[in-house]
C-alpha cells in the first residue's frame, strides 16, 4: 500500500487532476495495481470531468452487490505548487486495491462485490453531474436497485489529533450513514481489528463531502469511511510521510471483515432509510472527548453539552437540535486539526 500511495504521490502524476496528464497516469497506476492485485479493470469514462473511473468487480454467489469506491484525483498544480493528495486520497486507493486483492484470493459469500476508483471528486467538480461517482449513478455498470451497500472512502490515511493524544483517539476511524439502511448499523458493530476504533456517526453531522453524495440522493444504502480533515487537508504538506501506515493497514484489515459481513447479510434486500441517528453521533463524541479531558480543558466544556444534547433526544435516537450536534463535531475536528 506504501508503494501505490507513493506512486500516485509522485512528481510525474503532479497531483492528479481529472483531465490532466497526472491523472492520467494516475489511472494507468490504479490499473495496474489491480491487474497485479489479481483483477480485471475496465474503465468508465467521465466526459464532465474529461477522466474516467477504474472498476473492478469480485463475483460472489449471489444476485446483488457491495460498492466500495475511493477517488484518485485531486487538485493538481496551483503555479510552482504540486498538491500531492496522500491522504486525500491516495490511502484510501491503496485500501482499496488491498481489498480487491483480499476478495481475489478469496471470493466473498453472497453478494458480489464492485471495486471502484473515481475520478473527478475534488474541485471544480466536486457536488456536480461532472463527479466519476455521479457518472456512475447516471450510467451504472450494477444496476443501481441491486446494490444493497455503497461504501465511500475519503481521508483515511491519517492518525486523529497530534501525537500526543491517545491511541484511542489517534486510531479513530467514523463510519456515517450506517443509519441510512436497515441493519448495516449492526454490521459495523460487528467488526472489530486491533489498531483501529470505528465510531459511528449520522451521515448529516457534515455536509456530503464525498462520493457518497450521488448514491444518497439516488437512495442507495451508504455509507462513508473517513478520519475527518486534518491539518494538511488541501494543502502541499499533505505528503506520504506524513500518514500513519499501521492504521492504514488495520483500515483494509477492518474493511475487508466488514465487507465480507455485509456480503453475507441474509436479508434478500438491504432497504434504505431516512432515519437519523443523533444518538450514536453524541456517543461517539462523548467517547472522543472522555478521552481528551486530559489533555484538553476545553474538551470538559464540550464533554458536557454532548451529554446534554445526548439526555435530549428522543425515543427515535432523534436530537431536537440536530444543528448543534452538527457544530460540536466541527467545533472538535477544527481543534483536532
């Protein structure tokens, strides 16, 4: 995984841009990696983005699937400037590939699985008909009533919070929308690896900041795999020394057990949901906090209007003020970056 990260990170593909020569190249890079990963990629193409999306898909034993996508793009050059994107989102790419490799060896029970890599989800095409993500929900290889899960990884590569704080807060990974099909909540539970802390969220605590986007407006289950933006987010700084590779590695680890449960889930049909789930959101924001009043005067200050806001929800997991749950979780990841 280090070696792809570095390969998509290098001089040559001089931050991946859609359209770009870098991009290209990037592409080429990601296809190979699955060719020697044990699969066959095909490309989609995106003509909003003058890119294409690389797909590779594992057979299971039955009818319908699992998308697990990670975009390779990101901003490019900005004069003399390379943005070289490691955790946004070249992790991720390699977790993917790793997946695909695992699956390979190893075909999952049940549902089959779409490995795919977008193109185009950084600016100017991001939350537009032009994302590779969105061109796949307008022309999708599976058609789209047959996926019963769609996965999006994005900043993933990145411990939570400086070196200071405790594992229990750098190894946090946030899983949001679990809550937007039935059961897949209990599937996340479900899975555990040494190295790595899953924490549950509701997908509307942040803005649809990735390739989940178009599979939510399509109501397609999803759900987004992230660390949350980090000091080096959009930045130069954002370079492969910089990323912590034993979390990465436990992140595939976790992935592909998840992957592989929710492959196997016995429901004939996973069905998507609008329900909310403000109850796990504040719980894993008074688990992250617990931990940092330690270090951190003002965590205790937030500790408790969590669990103020945790006493008000309702039957339903609902909070009344779905908006102020929304600014704690900004308020902690700006002060952990």
């Amino acid at each position: 995984m280090r070696d792809l990260i570095e390969a998509l990170c290098s001089a040559d593909c001089a931050g991946r841009a859609a359209g770009s020569s870098g991009g290209r190249l990037a592409r080429a890079i990601v296809s190979d990696a699955f060719v020697k990963a044990g699969l066959k990629p095909e490309e989609q193409l995106v003509p909003g983005c003058k890119g294409a999306n690389v797909l590779a898909s594992v057979a299971g034993d039955g009818p319908r699937w699992v998308l697990v996508g990670a975009h390779y793009d990101h901003l490019g050059t900005h004069g003399s400037k390379v943005f070289h994107g490691a955790d946004d989102n070249a992790a991720a790419v390699a977790v993917l590939v790793e997946l695909g490799r695992a699956l390979a060896a190893k075909p999952p029970k049940g549902r089959s699985v779409l490995l795919a890599a977008f193109d185009g989800e950084e600016p100017p095409h991001y939350m537009s008909e032009a994302m590779g993500s969105a061109q796949f929900c307008a022309t999708p290889t599976v058609p789209l009533q047959e996926l019963d899960l769609m996965v999006s990884m994005d900043l993933v590569g990145h411990a939570v919070g400086p070196a200071v704080l405790p594992p229990a807060v750098r190894n946090t990974l946030f899983a949001l929308g679990a809550e937007r099909s039935e059961g897949t909540s209990a599937v996340v539970d479900s899975v555990s690896v040494p190295g790595l802390v899953v924490r549950r969220a509701d997908a509307e605590v942040i803005p649809p900041l990735s390739d989940h986007w178009p599979f939510w407006r399509a109501s397609v289950p999803f759900m987004l795999l992230t660390c949350g933006r980090w000091e080096h987010y959009h930045a130069v700084t954002d370079t492969p020394d910089r990323l912590d590779y034993a979390k990465i590695a436990a992140t595939a680890k976790w992935l592909e057990a998840f992957v592989r449960a929710a492959c196997a889930r016995p429901e004939v049909k996973v069905r998507f949901t609008n329900a909310r789930d403000d109850v796990s959101s504040l719980r894993s924001i008074i688990a992250v906090l617990s931990e940092l009043q330690a270090v951190s005067e003002l965590a205790a200050v937030a500790l408790a209007q969590a669990e103020e806001l945790l006493e008000g929800c309702d039957e339903r997991g609902v909070s009344p003020v779905p908006k102020r749950v929304a600014e704690l979780v900004g308020q902690i990841e700006s002060a952990l970056a």
